[in-house]
C-alpha cells in the first residue's frame, strides 16, 4: 500500500526515479469527532503545512489527538466556500 501511494504521488509531482518522494506518517495527529469533519481537518493540516512550510520536525508539528476546535472548522469552511467560487467561475 505504502509503495502504490509512493508510486502515484511520484506520477502526480512528476519527480524522476532519482528524486523519490518521501511519504511520512505522522504518529500522532489530531481526531475528528464526527466522520463528516475529516476533509476540513485535512485543509486545516495542508493549509498549515503551506503556510508554514514545514519540511520536517513532523511528529514535533502533528503531536495533539485534540479535535480541531469548532472556530478553525468555521473559519476552513468559510475560507474554501469563498475560494473556489472564485477559482471556478
């Protein structure tokens, strides 16, 4: 599973067999309460990893089981709903 995840994600980003992607999976990382929330806590976690270009210190970054709270999940749906109208339209 882990190499076909590596294999896509190569083809996606386009590196050449020499430049392998390194795939890590973080030990700890913060859990939804509901199963509908899981999309926004994964734009809350790729909007931090942009924003704060984080390329290491993972488990450092990713260490709370805490759920989001309900004020980022707002502000992540605002952020988005406003965002792609404007990309699409």
């Amino acid at each position: 599973m882990k190499n076909d995840l590596r294999t896509m994600l190569q083809g996606v980003i386009g590196k050449s067999r020499g430049q392998l992607v390194q795939i890590l999976y973080p030990k700890v990382c913060n859990q939804q309460l509901d199963s509908w929330e899981c999309g926004f806590y994964v734009m809350c976690w790729i909007k931090t990893i942009i924003r704060a270009v984080i390329t290491d210190d993972w488990n450092e970054r990713f260490k709370s089981t805490s759920p989001i709270p309900e004020d980022t999940i707002r502000q992540i749906r605002q952020e988005w709903t406003t965002y792609l109208p404007q990309r699409w339209s």
